[in-house]
C-alpha cells in the first residue's frame, strides 16, 4: 500500500474495532459511571464543596486533555506513514513535534476549567465559615496566577509529550522494530495510556483549584485569621505518610505551611497541591485546608465585614502590584560606557578560561547587547557554541525583563553537542541569574549561563546536578540581597549552599 494513504487505512481499521467492541465500550461506561459515584462519595466525605460538580469538571477536563493526546498520536501515525525508513521518520516525527500546538491546546483547557471552577468554588468555600458573604472579585494575585499556571501546565504536558514521542521512535530503533511494526503498536493502544494520563492531570489540576479557590475565600474571610492543613485520605492510592503528620497544622492565614518531603526536602506550600510542590508532592493528594475563624469578627455586622472583605482585596491588589514593579529605576539601567570599554571590564571575561576566539565573541556580544539596551528594560540573548564558535543573536524581542530564544535557536540548541552552548543575556536590573534563567541553562543542556549586569558586573551560572528549583529560587533570592548589601560572608555561605542545590554560581 502506498505510504500517502497509510494515515486513512489505520483510522478505517480504528473505527472498525471501534464498532466491534460496543460490549466492551459499555462496560467501561458502567465501570466509570460505578468510579464517578465513588470518587463523588468521597470528596463529600473528605470536605471538598460541590463534589457532584467537582466530578464533572474531572470528567469534562479528562475527555479534552484525551482528546488533545490522541490528536498527536494520530499526527504521529501520519508522521510514521510518510516515512520511507527510520531516517526520514525521525525528521518526519522532529517535524510534527516543531507544528505540535499541545501546549496552547492544554492552557486554553486549563483556563476555562480555572475561569469557571475558581470563583465559583470561592464563594462556596467563603459560605462555610460565612454564610452571608460571596466572593464577586478575585485577587489580581490569583487571577495572574491562573492565567500563568495555565501556561507552564501547557509548557509541562508538551515537554512530557515530546519526550514520549521520542523515547518510542529511540526504543524501536534500538529494538530493530520496523516502521510498520511501531505503527501497529501504537495503534494497539497502551502506548501511552492516553485516557490514564488525561485522568491523574484532570483530578490534579481541578483539585488544586479546589486548593487555590478554598485560599482565596481564606484570605477573603474578614473572620478567619488562621488556616489548619487536613489529611482526608486518598481515592484508591496510597495515603502519603508525610502528608499525615501534617494534618493539623495550624499557622496564620497569610503564611505557608511547612511540609517536609517524602525526598527530605522542606517546602513552603500556601495550601496543598500549591504549584511550588513537586509532582510527587501534588499528584493526586487529597489533602484539604481550612480556615479557622474569630468569633468577634464573626459577629460583626454583614455591612462591616463586606466592608472589611473590599478593603482587603483592594488593599492586596495594591501590595501585589507594587510589589510586581522592577525593583529599579528607569535611570539605573543606564551603562557607563567608559566602564564597559575599559581594560578591567575586558579582563573579566579572560576568567571565564575559553580559547581567545571564544572568549573574544563572549565579549564583543555582552558589550553590544548592553550598548544596545542601556537605558531600556529590554533584554538581549545570545547563544555561542563553545565548539564550532557559531553564534546566534535574539536582539528584537521588547518584553519588559525576558527574552525567549527564537525558533532557530532553539534547533541551535537541539543539533548542538550537549554542554557546549554558552547562553548569555542582559539584565537591566543588574540582579542575578532568575529560575527561570537556572531552567533554560538545564533543559538546554548550556556548557554555563552569563548574565551581563548593566552595571558592570557578570553572573556565570552552571548547572552542576539535579536542580532544587524551590531551594535554588530562595538561595538565589537569598544571594542577592547579601551582594548588594555587601555582606560578603554570608553571601559566600549562600553560594555554598546554591551549589548543594544543582547550580554553581560566580560573580565577576
């Protein structure tokens, strides 16, 4: 059969097991409807508000996140089916994964879910402890946050995804499987377990809107002034034994818990399923919070705590805002031009021990992208390979304090021999390195990452081990304080412990 038509025969013959399998189908319907029941009889016995309604947004985010994946799994039959051998597959499937629109596809599906689930499980949770009040108005914090979550959940499921994808194409390789054998496989299903995938993320990311809409009404609550962490159990998994000790604990509302991992790790969640967890942390915990109220604020009158509701959103809107503002001045991000041109700033990048030919286009390229954005908050990017001396340059993209490699440095990256790319970009701040910066370096494999700082000083960040995000954020944080402080010492001692946390940091 001629490869073109290949795509069209595999779905003829899906549809027709499909229809061979209606006994199967609804027995699993049965199955599934007799789970809804149960899961729904839980979450009421765990505390979750509006568990009917909790189960249907578990269905419906399931049936289009399934959707999505199978979607790719058919452009990846299709990738496969005009493939003449394993060469051209991989550049057919490389290809496919370059057009996959999953991530955008998964953050609009999570966003609906949000928009929908967040407001209207705040006022459900507010009526616990108040009944008389509603929430009508989201923090600008919590809705910045689900419009963010939304995107990185995208950014995660398409990294997952492709990494899938290309485990399956290596396996088969190095199995000697054929083309045609591979597509069998995956039109066999189980490949992947698509609709069990779609499933764990569906009741993840409702139940941490559970979390995320239950602290909003917390923080709302004129009357609550403090929040207890409680363990209700799981829906048939095993309960998490740290997570039981932590039942219990009671701090005031606008402070994190303190939740010592399974790894021996101690986070700062503001509720369970907060997003700084990691996955083994949040993946189908059923853990609850709740809030703890004052009983003479509770007997205010309503006009006074409706009163004192507004004053807080407005008040915390405010704060959010101010504190979201680049911590410096328009003027500050002004180079001295004398500086850079002078002899000692040249000697700094001599530290870095690259051949000269290297070390030469490290300079000129750090030198340009200051001149280029002094007095701007923009920021510049360039990518150099360490080994052939190519380089590429990111100097148009005008979004206040980022910059995103483009599609051509990203293959750069790709077809590059690990570890041997130098990343460098401008902060007009003159801070160091941000997790975000610290995540590139690692999932680019970068040989080290440069942050020239518009005040004359570099950062060179390398990526030693395993990455702490949580830990690294805070000692990073930590760091530079300390250095524009001056305090040396502990500055020092932050560092130290930088690096127990996968990231080996200098400062020239």
């Amino acid at each position: 059969m001629h490869n073109m038509q290949q795509p069209r025969y595999y779905h003829m013959i899906a549809k027709a097991v499909i229809s061979n399998a209606k006994g199967i189908i609804s027995a699993i319907d049965c199955y599934i409807a007799k789970a809804d029941e149960e899961l729904t009889q839980t979450l009421i016995e765990e505390g979750f508000a509006e568990a009917e309604e909790t189960v249907e947004q578990i269905n419906s985010l399931q049936d289009k996140i399934a959707d999505i994946l199978h979607s790719q799994t058919d452009e990846l039959l299709m990738a496969l089916a005009a493939a003449s051998g394993w060469k051209e597959a991989k550049k057919k499937v490389f290809q496919m994964m370059e057009n996959d629109d999953i991530a955008e596809q998964i953050e609009e599906a999570a966003a609906d879910m949000l928009d929908i689930e967040v407001p209207q499980l705040a006022t459900a949770y507010m009526k616990v402890t108040e009944a008389d009040l509603v929430v009508d108005t989201l923090r600008q914090r919590t809705s910045n946050w689900m419009e963010s979550w939304s995107s990185e959940l995208g950014r995660l499921m398409k990294i997952n995804t492709h990494k899938q994808l290309t485990d399956l194409i290596q396996n088969a390789i190095d199995n000697g499987e054929s083309i045609e054998k591979l597509t069998r496989k995956i039109m066999d299903g189980g490949w992947r377990t698509e609709y069990y995938q779609a499933r764990r993320v569906a009741l993840t990311e409702v139940l941490r809107a559970h979390s995320v809409a239950h602290e909003e009404a917390i923080q709302q609550s004129p009357a609550t002034d403090r929040k207890e962490w409680v363990h209700t159990g799981t829906h048939k998994n095993e309960p998490r034994p740290n997570h039981i000790d932590m039942s219990g604990q009671i701090v005031p509302k606008e402070q994190p818990f303190t939740l010592v991992g399974r790894n021996g790790i101690t986070y700062y969640p503001m509720y369970p399923i907060d997003p700084i967890l990691p996955a083994s942390e949040s993946v189908n915990c059923h853990c609850i919070h709740r809030g703890i109220t004052n009983d003479s604020i509770l007997g205010m009158p309503y006009e006074e705590r409706k009163k004192l509701q507004q004053q807080f959103i407005e008040n915390d809107d405010t704060a959010y805002a101010e504190a979201s503002k680049p911590k410096y001045a328009y003027e500050a991000s002004k180079i001295d031009r004398k500086q850079i041109a002078s002899a000692e700033y040249q000697n700094k990048f001599n530290a870095l021990g690259e051949n000269k030919h290297i070390t030469r286009s490290i300079r000129a390229n750090a030198k340009k992208m200051l001149r280029h954005r002094s007095g701007t908050q923009y920021e510049d990017l360039v990518f150099i390979n360490s080994k052939t001396g190519a380089v590429m340059v990111r100097d148009d993209y005008n979004v206040v304090r980022q910059v995103n490699p483009s599609k051509a440095m990203k293959k750069m990256i790709k077809n590059a021999e690990d570890y041997t790319i130098i990343g460098i970009h401008n902060h007009p701040s003159s801070t160091m390195p941000s997790i975000n910066d610290i995540q590139a370096a690692a999932h680019g494999k970068y040989k080290y990452g440069l942050v020239v700082g518009h005040n004359g000083t570099i950062f060179k960040y390398t990526i030693n081990g395993e990455v702490n995000k949580v830990n690294a954020d805070i000692f990073l944080e930590r760091i530079n304080a300390l250095f524009y402080n001056g305090d040396t010492d502990e500055m020092t001692k932050a560092i130290e412990e930088l690096a127990k946390n996968g990231v080996e940091l200098e400062v020239f």
